[in-house]
C-alpha cells in the first residue's frame, strides 16, 4: 500500500474555513478542523455500508503510530469486525481486569444472592468467614479475569487435605461450590468471558455421611452427673441442659435473644434470619426450661443475649458464644458427644416411645419434601408439642432420680 503523507506536510498544514482531509492511503487519512484540531480517521466498508473509526489525535498519536494502529484495524475489517466495537470490548475486558477483583466480584455475589435466597443468618456468617479464611488471602487481591483453573485447584487441594480430617473436606467441598458460583455470576453480570471452574466438580470427593454421636438412654443420667460436678461457667452448663431439654441446634441457641422469649405463653420464638431453613420457629418451653431461664436472667439478663460472648468482641467475632465453647465443656468432662447430637438423643428416644413422627420432626424445624409434611408452618401441632416437651422434661428428670419412670404417653 503506498503511503502519500510526510511529517513535513503534517506539520506545514494551516487550517481552513472548513474542515478538509490529509490522505495516506488504505482509507487512513488525517482530518483538519478550522479550530486547528487534527484527528487520525480511518474509513472502511463492511457489508457495503461505509463507516469511520477515530485514531487519535495529532500530535498525540504521530504519523508513525497512526499506521501502526490503521494496520490492526484493517486486520479487524478483513474479518469482518468493526474496530470501534473491538475496541469497546477490550475497554470493558481492562475494565473487569484493573477493577474487578475476585474479592470485589464476590462480594457482590454474596449481597445478591443473599438476598435473593433469603439466607440465614448462620449461612452467611459461613460464607462469609470461609471466604475471607480461605479464598480472599489468595485470590481476593487478584483480577477476577487472570485467574486459572491451577491456582483454583491448588488452594482446593491444600483445604481438601489439611490435616486429613472430614470437617476441611468439608468446607473444600463448600468453598468450591461457592467459588464457581461466584465464577457463573461474573458471566453474567460482568462479562467475563471465561470461567475456569468447570473442571473442578470432580476434583474432589464429598465425604462419607456420619451421623453425630448420640446420648443413649442410660448414659443421661451419667451426663447430667457429669455436667453438674463440671467447674466451668454456670452460662455454658445452663446451655448444655437447655440443648438437652429443647433439642434446637446449637447456633440457634448461642444466638438467642431475651426478647425472643415469651414468658407469659412459656414459648421461645426464634426468627427466620437464624434458622437454617429460614422459616421461624416456635419452642414450647418446659417447666424445667423456664427454670433454667430464670437462673440464667440473673447472669445475663440485662444484656440483649441469653449468652453473651465471655471476652471482649474483635471487628470478625460475634457477641455471643462461641461455637466451640460447647463442644469444648463436653470434651473436658470426657462426654462422648458434640453439641449437635442432642438433637439426635431426642429424635431416637422419641421415635422409640412412638410419638408422633411428625410433631417430633417440626420440633426439630425439619422440612421435609413430601407435600404432606412440608406444607407445616412454625405453629403446627404446637399443643402437641407442648405437651410433649413437658413430657420429655418429666422423663429425663425421672432418669435422673433413679425412678421408675413410666413410658412417656404414646401419640394417638
């Protein structure tokens, strides 16, 4: 292609009355405004219809630089792709590479969906600190666009095999599916292009279901015993009993407020943000929970929670017991059992003295997926389940006296 403009005649070139063009050839030309600005353009035709691409501006882009750039434009063309469009897309690709960080991505993520799925409190407290233990050191800082399916695989991997226990399989298994969440989102609310989490879904093994060990019948008493001797603070022996008697789950329970309770209709409501299957629920309180309650209202009962966190508050903790408080008493008085399995001593026991499955089931806010049993609110059977609780109550008290006790009252 021969090309007609010198910098000479760039420079000599005086304006006009009118606008008028400097041509080079190959459809670039320089164009001079009467005001004395220069502009690189570039024409071209595609499909038969004429179009102009701006190349800059003279001097700032000088002659040599021009048809540098004309030249990858008129590739862009011969393949049938306006330049102007190439260069938008690649404004938007340097915009999601310098802005767009998987830490900023994320958090985007986690404020939509969120909300759109209505989690719970608990749910996204988990979300929350498994990002920022876990992916936010290593790719929280990075270019959401930059990052490769080796650097996913490799910080999987160290979580997957930290230590070889089930509960970092766990959370690999979690961190992944919300790695590639986030992933999808940036397609689609980004533009991102590439999503390199495809290959991941069978990098890893989801561990073997087991179920949290569970109190026997016999070894009640042994653990009330045990829990009475303990020397520890009277806040987590009271909510050791109170996981007994009730059989809520532990989170539930940590995070419980005074003015959740309803001490005229002996009920605790707990509200949907903490329940796992974010819908609220209603515990019927014994006699025996009261009694506990009103021992705890003299330690904490003029703060906003039943138990409140012991130690001063860091910016990342919560203001109520921690999780490992529980689990940690248990250990110490060498009970074989975690905090959750409360939940399971009450469901066998009752099962086994053929209660209802279903009071016992929305007792323990479990949904199920049948239309029957799903379709229960947080006040179904609530007089049946009142009256079971108090039953409940009665038996674990009639173990621990050494009694005979007689067989909790069978549901019709």
């Amino acid at each position: 292609m021969k090309r007609r403009l010198t910098d000479t005649q760039i420079k000599q070139a005086k304006p006009k009355d009118r606008p008028y063009k400097l041509t080079d050839g190959g459809g670039l030309y320089l164009e001079i405004k009467p005001n004395g600005g220069r502009f690189w353009r570039y024409r071209y035709r595609i499909l038969g219809k004429e179009n102009v691409f701006a190349l800059g501006i003279y001097p700032d882009r000088s002659l040599a630089e021009a048809r540098s750039d004309h030249e990858g434009a008129r590739k862009l063309v011969r393949q049938g792709i306006h330049p102007s469009h190439h260069r938008q897309d690649e404004r938007r690709r340097q915009a999601l590479q310098a802005e767009n960080t998987f830490r900023v991505i994320a958090e985007a993520w986690k404020d939509a969906t969120s909300q759109k799925n209505q989690w719970s409190d608990s749910y996204l407290n988990q979300v929350e600190r498994t990002l920022k233990l876990h992916a936010y050191p290593k790719l929280g800082d990075k270019p959401i666009s930059s990052i490769k399916y080796a650097e996913l695989e490799a910080l999987l991997e160290h979580v997957y095999s930290k230590g070889d226990r089930k509960p970092a399989r766990t959370v690999a298994l979690l961190l992944r599916q919300w790695i590639s969440a986030i992933f999808r989102f940036a397609v689609r609310k980004y533009g991102l292009e590439n999503d390199p989490t495809g290959a991941l879904r069978d990098e890893f093994s989801r561990p073997r279901v087991t179920h949290h060990p569970t109190l026997k019948k016999g070894e009640i008493r042994g653990f009330l015993e045990a829990l009475e001797a303990y020397k520890g603070n009277t806040q987590t022996k009271i909510a050791l009993k109170l996981l007994l008697l009730t059989f809520v789950r532990p989170g539930e329970l940590r995070a419980a407020k005074w003015d959740e309770i309803d001490w005229q209709h002996k009920e605790w409501h707990i509200p949907k943000e903490r329940m796992k299957m974010n819908k609220p629920h209603i515990v019927p309180l014994s006699t025996q929970s009261l009694d506990l309650l009103k021992e705890l209202k003299k330690i904490s009962g003029d703060g906003e929670y039943l138990f409140p966190k012991a130690f001063r508050k860091t910016a990342d903790s919560a203001p109520y017991m921690h999780q490992g408080t529980l689990t940690r008493a248990l250990q110490y008085m060498g009970i074989r059992l975690v905090s959750h399995g409360f939940r399971g001593t009450a469901s066998t026991l009752l099962n086994e003295m053929n209660y209802n499955p279903d009071w016992i089931e929305a007792q323990l806010a479990h949904s199920k997926q049948d239309s029957v049993r799903a379709s229960y609110n947080h006040a179904q059977w609530l007089p049946q389940r009142r009256e079971m609780m108090q039953q409940w109550a009665d038996f674990i008290d009639g173990l621990c006296a050494g009694s005979s006790v007689s067989p909790i009252k069978k549901s019709a």
